[in-house]
C-alpha cells in the first residue's frame, strides 16, 4: 500500500496541473492529509462512493497520463544518470552545472 501511495504522489507531483480543483482536493485530501473516504465525504456533505468514484477516476487519469507522456519516467532516468554522473565530476564547474541541471526537476 506505501508503494501505493508513493507512486501516486509522485504523478501526482507530475500531472496536477492536468486535473480539475476537485480532482486535485479529493486527492490530497486523501493521498497527503491521510483522511478516510467517509471523512471526506462528510467534510463535503456527498456519499462515499463519490469521493471513492473521484479517487479512482483521477488515480486512473495519472496512470493514463504517464502512459502517454512518461514524464515521471524520464524525470527518474535523468535522476539516476546525473547521480551516476555527480560521482565522476572534479572540475568545480561541472559540479555546479549539474546542481543547477538537478534543481530543474
């Protein structure tokens, strides 16, 4: 379930400027703030199974989303070869470009 949760804040992280205002709360209401689906549906005076429909709507939306464009993908490679890359660099202005290229995701 933790490898769950992970996975989903980091597309999350990655594709929320692509859901709706309440995609987005539903979901860090759920995902961030560990609030129950009864919870949330109290707080919003809706049934459960529409706030469970929505999570999962979204969940799907972000799968969907990463299939298609891989941007989580490609942000870990990069990650990994420019950690790769930190172990091999003397030169002092290498070093800092690659800072600056790491702060970039």
């Amino acid at each position: 379930m933790l490898e769950k949760v992970n996975r989903m804040n980091e597309l999350y992280d990655t594709y929320h400027m692509l859901l709706t205002a309440k995609q987005k709360l539903y979901f860090e209401l759920y995902y961030q703030e560990d609030l129950s689906l009864s919870e949330i549906a109290e707080q919003f005076e809706v049934s459960r199974t529409a706030v469970f429909d929505n999570i999962k709507r979204t969940e799907k939306l972000l799968d969907g989303y990463e299939e298609k464009l891989r941007l989580l993908e490609k942000r870990e490679a990069r990650e990994k070869i420019m950690a790769q890359m930190s172990g091999y660099l003397t030169d002092d202005h290498l070093k800092k470009w690659m800072e600056e290229l790491q702060s970039l995701d």
